[in-house]
C-alpha cells in the first residue's frame, strides 16, 4: 500500500465514515469496514455486505461513532472575538486553533471531578482486568492474578499520563450556534473590551472550505453534569461542564503530534467562509467606518454593521 492509497483513502473513511458507500448501510459500533479499490481502482469504503466489490483491500478497521454530533448545513455559526483576534485574522487570512492547554477553562479536556477520580480509576481497572481475564481467541496471558492487578493499574495511570499530553496536542476553534445575535455572548466578549466583533457563517461552510480540506473534526459541544457524570477517553473535548450550555458551541478540533506551537493557523478563503461581519453593540459608531476601511485594504469584501442588539426601543 503506498502512501497515496492511505491518503485517499483516510480521506474517503473522513468524509463517508458512518455509511457505507455503495448501499448506504449506517455502520454499528465495532462493525468491520472496509477500505481500498475496485477493479476502476476507485476508492471504497463499504460494508461488510458489499466488502466483495473490492478487488485490492488495502485495510479494515472498527468501526466506532463520532464522539461528538454534527450540526445540519444551514445551521448559524457565530465566533465573537475581540477586536485584535479580528485583525489577526485578515492579516493571516485563516483561522486560528488555540492549544487546549491554554484555554481559560480549567476543565478543558478533563475526564471528570478530581474527588471522584477513585471511581473513574476503578472502572478501568476493572475494565483492564476483565480483558485480561477474557482475551481474545488465541492469545493467552500467564500473569498471575497479582501481575494481572498491578498491570490494570499501571494502564490506568498510562491512561492519565495521555490525557495530559493531549492537552498540547489538541488545537480547538470555537463557534457559537444561533439563529440571531446572543446578547448572553455579547456581554461575555464585550464586557472588558467594547470593541468586539461577531463573525457569521454556516456549518456546510465551514466544513466545505475548513474541515473536509484540511480533514477537521467540526461538531456540537454537550454539556454534562461532572457531579454524576464522567467522560470518555475519546470524547474529553466535547464535553464541557453544563453551567457552561449558554455557549451552545460548535467546535473545530485538529490534533497535532510532536507539534509543541501555542496555536495553529489555517488559512482560507475567509470572503467565501464568512458571510456577515457585526460590531459589539457597545461599541462606538466612529470605529464601523474604519472597519470596512481595514476590510477594503485587505481584500475581505464584506461590510461591518453594528449589532442589531443595541436599536432603541419605543414605549
């Protein structure tokens, strides 16, 4: 297998991933996929069913769910940001991932509350323990009930160790999903620095023109109760604390190995992925104009109008 069959082919498993190709089948967890050509030597990725249309298997894997929701095409994306992160973006023409270390938000990327931490680790051991105990056909183990114990653990602590590694692999964009403006988001992104900025897309754009090109995992945050409570191991940036569900976040997530960068840019092309371009409420109608004068230099066609949010009322 060369490496353009891998990169066509993990393009295809991205894009198609819960589906068969051919007969449309939506995959179960732990089904078996599989992936190369047929005799056109066109890409496939199919189900075990229509698996004899291959005529070079080139891998199978297991199958296993996204762990996190994707939102419709036409659903409203908005990413409030202040005004600096915006010239940021016109003068880099893209998009950028902050490290997950670096967020503000202690409990980006945790698995639970650390009082509760004996649970989580008796679950795994239990779960290691019973792999051990239940291995697959044709693999023996000899450890002894004391070496089977000590083994669960120190997989357990291996399993902590990269959940904090994944911290600094792990580069986040974070969107906000609204029909209209949020003046809960507003407050948040203007209340030290009036002049913040809302910039508005959808999600087939930002899949089309960020996530498919660049093979990005884009999809819905939930927001769980850490008193009750845990997080998987593959979904611990897409659960947030649920005292944070006015955020009603849409995600990006890229992850990058032996990648040590504080963030990460991707460039686009920002006139096709952004529609509309709005200006805090709270700002000053003077700085509107030089807005769509720094839009103009930098080729970024789109107008700047002030947040509908702050019209005066009649009584």
């Amino acid at each position: 297998m060369t490496n353009r069959y891998t990169e066509e082919l993990a393009q295809l498993q991205y894009e198609s991933h819960d589906n068969c190709v051919l007969c449309n089948h939506e995959f179960k967890e732990n089904e078996t996929v599989h992936l190369g050509y047929n005799k056109e030597f066109i890409p496939l990725y199919l189900c075990d069913n229509c698996s004899h249309e291959l005529d070079e298997v080139c891998y199978r894997v297991i199958f296993s769910k996204r762990p996190y929701k994707k939102p419709d095409n036409e659903t409203k994306l908005w990413r409030y940001v202040d005004i600096y992160k915006y010239l940021s973006m016109l003068l880099s023409e893209g998009l950028y991932f902050s490290r997950a270390d670096l967020f503000d938000d202690i409990f980006e990327g945790a698995k639970g509350l650390r009082r509760r931490k004996n649970i989580w680790d008796d679950y795994y051991i239990k779960f290691f323990l019973d792999g051990f105990n239940n291995p697959p056909e044709g693999i023996k183990f000899s450890y002894s009930d004391k070496e089977k114990n000590g083994e669960a653990k120190r997989l357990v602590k291996e399993l902590e160790e990269l959940g904090k590694i994944s911290r600094k692999n792990t580069y986040i964009n974070c969107w906000h999903a609204n029909d209209s403006e949020s003046e809960a988001m507003w407050k948040e992104y203007s209340g030290s620095i009036p002049n913040a900025l809302a910039i508005q897309t959808n999600y087939e754009k930002l899949y089309r023109i960020i996530g498919k090109p660049n093979r990005i995992d884009i999809g819905y945050v939930e927001y769980v109760d850490f008193e009750r409570n845990f997080v998987g191991v593959n979904e611990t940036y897409w659960k947030k604390r649920k005292s944070l569900n006015y955020e009603q976040e849409v995600r990006a997530i890229v992850t990058k190995f032996n990648f040590s960068e504080l963030g990460l840019l991707i460039h686009c092309d920002l006139p096709q992925l952004i529609d509309n371009v709005y200006i805090s409420p709270y700002a000053p109608s003077w700085i509107v104009p030089i807005l769509n004068d720094l839009n103009k230099k930098y080729d970024f066609n789109k107008e700047v109008v002030k947040s509908s949010i702050g019209e005066v009322p009649f009584y």
